[in-house]
C-alpha cells in the first residue's frame, strides 16, 4: 500500500502510461459516498486524459455524476435497466459469472460486454463461480458482445483466457501486485493480448 497520495497518483499514471489500457474500473468497497466521489475526482481525470474509459463498480446512480464513462454492475446491484437509465449511453458492462444464459440475456439487453469468471483463485472478492476456457470459446465463436475475463488473473496465467477468446482482461492483483511494478505489468499483459 502506498501511504503518500501524491505517489500513489504517480504509480496510477505510470500504470495507466504502460500500454494501450482500454478501460479501468473504480472498486473501492466501503467508502460513504463522499469518500468515493473524493477518489472518483482523482482518479478518472487522468485516465480520462488518456483516453481511457472509467468505469464505476456497482454505483450506477453515481457513476454519471461523477464524470464516469458507465458502470459495470453484478448480478446483485442494480438491474441492466436501472443501469442504462442512469449512465444513459456511457458503458454498461454486467457480470454473467459462468452463466450461459446471464451472458444471453445481458447481451440482447443491450449490454456493452459481459464479464466472466472466476478463472482462478482471488484475493480482490469472494468468488462464488468458477469459469472455465470452453465458456470463452463458446462466447467469442457465436456472439459479438466482447467478453472480460475475471478473477485472480496474473502475466502467468493469462494467456489461455486470450487465447479462448477472451477480448479483455479485468486485472486488479496482477497489476498492482506484481514484483517489477504496475507499470511493467500493464506492458506485460499488452504484450500478451497483442499477440506476443
């Protein structure tokens, strides 16, 4: 954890600066709503500034608000309606889990992708559902809605999930927990996705 802010923004640009990052996605749990606006205001100008998508976790109510680009929601959250109500045509992204029939019904609502996963142990939530490669290959052989791998994705075991067709990985551990830093991992799995 880095304790001075002014570093940490250093650290978020420098990530943000390792490759061709699409979108990110605020998830900081446990915040009151000024708290999570404060880091909002922090956070999505400079990825903004990129040309980076910013993504709210679960707040869709917030998410307009506050500048952000959509929301991505879970099955818990809010309905795909309520979601596209408020970020009006920003992203709305939904998790499917490892349902066929979630992934289904989000894309002929409308939605901008569906999330997939757990595909391996992680520390960032409590995961409920395991996913495997042959759910990606099904996605990506039939549908067009882009698909994101989650859960406890690393450098080291992405591959695979690319591969299967996944179009892009949600990544929280391997990039700010890897040893040569965030910015290295964001080159890192850029690398991967592009082919190499």
């Amino acid at each position: 954890m880095i304790e001075d802010p002014f570093q940490w923004v250093k650290t978020w640009e420098a990530a943000l600066d390792g490759g061709d990052v699409a979108c990110v996605q605020i998830r900081l749990k446990g915040l009151d709503d000024e708290a999570l606006v404060r880091a909002i205001d922090v956070l999505r100008p400079p990825a903004q500034r990129r040309g980076v998508a910013v993504l709210l976790n679960d707040r869709p109510d917030l998410a307009f608000e506050t500048g952000c680009d959509g929301v991505h929601i879970g099955q818990d959250d809010a309905t795909y309606a309520q979601a596209r109500q408020a970020v009006g045509s920003g992203i709305v992204g939904v998790t499917c889990h490892n349902s066929r029939h979630l992934a289904m019904s989000a894309g002929e609502q409308g939605a901008d992708y569906v999330a997939f996963g757990a595909f391996f142990p992680t520390s960032t939530k409590e995961a409920r559902f395991t996913a495997d490669l042959d759910l990606l290959h099904w996605w990506s052989d039939l549908f067009t809605v882009p698909s994101v791998a989650i859960g406890g994705i690393t450098v080291d075991n992405c591959r695979p999930l690319v591969e299967a067709g996944a179009d892009f990985l949600a990544v929280s551990g391997g990039v700010w927990a890897y040893p040569e830093g965030p910015a290295r991992a964001v080159a890192a799995f850029d690398a991967i996705l592009a082919g190499g």
